[in-house]
C-alpha cells in the first residue's frame, strides 16, 4: 500500500486521507459486536495513525481483534467513497500526538493529552467508488 498512487482514483484518495479531518473506525469487540467510533487521524507514510484516550473500547477491542475498517465520509451523494480494511497496533512507543507537525497542524487546538494511545493502523485493501 506503500509508495506514489500512479491510479488517478487512487490519488485522490490518499488526497482525502490527508485532508478529511474525521474518520470513522470500525473494530470489533470480543462478543463480535461491531462497533463505529469518529476518530482525528493522519494519513502518514502509507497507514492511517490515531490516538485514543486509554479506556476507551476502540483500544480494548484493537487489543483483541488487531483487524478493523476505517471509512471516510462520501461525498457526491455517494460516488466519492473511501473505505481501508487493515490491521491496528496500539503502540506505545510512537510520538505523541504534539510531537508530530502534520498532527499538529491538522488539529492544533483539538489535540488533548488524554489521547495519549498511539494507534498505528496497516491498510491491507483500499475501496474507492
């Protein structure tokens, strides 16, 4: 999934992953249950990156169940659609959120240092319509 979009649709949907400023995350809780969250994120070297307050269930069930969805909204009654199935880590060891610029800039006053869990999300397949 990594390296320049050749494919003009493709383009323009890293494109919305850099400017969208919601997404929604689908994971999955232990009891099969899905379960939709609005999520800040950053589109950054090829995966989707976001952070979560600790005790949310998007981190509980991401623990569980690496494997989630992340949908950005259409756009044109439907015909701009961008749908990423991938795989998440929690990962403690990444910058926090005010330690990255892009982040910084998209959500300035947004970000909060209750969102401190790095989620680091690996497209696996990308749907645009």
């Amino acid at each position: 999934m990594r390296g320049v979009p050749t494919d003009p649709k493709r383009a323009h949907a890293e494109k919305r992953l850099r400017d969208e400023k919601i997404a929604w995350l689908t994971t999955v809780r232990r009891d099969g249950q899905p379960q939709s969250s609005a999520v800040w994120f950053l589109w950054r070297d090829g995966e989707i990156v976001l952070y979560s307050q600790p005790t949310t269930q998007k981190v509980r069930n991401v623990r569980a169940n690496p494997h989630v969805a992340v949908h950005l909204r259409d756009v044109d009654d439907g015909s701009d659609i961008v749908s990423i199935e991938g795989e998440a880590t929690i990962d403690e060891a990444y910058p926090a959120a005010a330690a990255i610029p892009a982040y910084v800039e998209k959500y300035d006053a947004m970000i909060a240092k209750s969102y401190s869990v790095p989620i680091r999300i690996r497209p696996t397949r990308m749907r645009i319509a």
